[in-house]
C-alpha cells in the first residue's frame, strides 16, 4: 500500500505526517520515526511511502494548529486502525478540548470501564497519531505529567499551548474542577 508523508519544522522540531490520500493514518516527530514505522507496518505490511507536500492540506492544518488555531485539528480525519478497545480509546481522545486535561482513570471511567485506566495508559502509548489524536491531554492521577511517546517537554508545551496551566509536574486543570488541582 502506498501513503503519502510530509516532513515539516514545528516549535516543537521536526514532525513526520502520513496520510492514505483521504485520512491521516500517522503522525509523530521525527526522532521518533522508528517507532512509528513499527506501528505504521503492523496494520500496513507492504507500505511504501511517497513524498508529497500538505497532502489533503493536512500540513496545513497543523501549521494552524501550532500558530493557535487550536480546534482547526478536529477538522483532520484520522485512520487509526486498532482493537475496537484501542479505537474506543483513540475517539474517545478527540473529544477532549483543547485546554483540558484528563485522567487517564477519568477517561476510564468515561468509556464506562473505571478499572481499565492501566489500559487506557497503554493504547495512548500506542497512538499512532500525535497532537490530532491528542494524548497528551492525559495526565497522571495527580496531575503528574506522564507517560508522553514523544518526551515530557512536548508534552508540557503542547497542554501550555492549548491553555492548561502547567507548574513542575503538575497539571493545574482538569475537565471536571476546571481551575482547582487534580485530585
């Protein structure tokens, strides 16, 4: 199969986009790209991959996103491919709103599956589209910042950049006592 991939500078260095021509299928930052290979052939074992610029203006998109356009990403649909658990997740993300943090247990919870936080941790370490499937709007049950495929500091830039108030390791807003400290 082949997708298209766009290479493009951010604030937060170089990100690495893939698109099946329709959809955004991967999306992660370039000192990641192993990685992302690795999940890209899981669910697309013969892929070949071919440059092209802002396809389907995903690139675009983005570049909105970071100059703070924060709700233009919800306009990119995403093939996540993915368990059904795993996609419950991933959607489950994207309704999250820029300028709030969850849980990983608050999203458990969410999904009707309260104990199942361990496993909410794990599909969003196996997201395989960053930033637009926003992962990093979980935190820790204390508002720690944890658990970010692509570092800490992005992590903390990207919550800074949409509005959560970030200080240390905690995160100081939560969808449900917006404006109080995670509990």
């Amino acid at each position: 199969m082949e997708l298209c991939i766009d290479r493009f500078d951010s604030v937060l260095g170089e990100i690495l986009l893939v698109s099946d021509g329709k959809r955004l299928c991967a999306l992660d930052y370039a000192d990641y790209e192993n990685r992302m290979m690795i999940l890209l052939r899981r669910h697309y074992p013969k892929l070949q991959l071919r440059e092209a610029s802002d396809p389907q203006g995903f690139t675009s998109l983005l570049g909105a996103y970071f100059a703070g356009d924060l709700g233009c990403i919800d306009r990119i649909p995403v093939n996540t491919r993915g368990t059904a658990f795993q996609q419950q997740v991933w959607s489950a993300l994207r309704t999250i709103p820029p300028g709030t943090a969850l849980t990983y247990g608050e999203l458990a919870a969410q999904l009707g599956k309260p104990t199942a936080y361990r496993a909410v941790g794990m599909t969003n370490a196996l997201n395989p589209i960053a930033i637009v499937v926003p992962c990093h709007r979980l935190v820790g049950v204390n508002g720690a910042l944890t658990g970010y495929a692509g570092g800490l500091e992005r992590k903390r830039w990207l919550l800074q950049h949409e509005g959560v108030c970030v200080s240390g390791v905690m995160v100081l807003q939560s969808a449900q006592s917006e404006g109080s400290w995670l509990q």
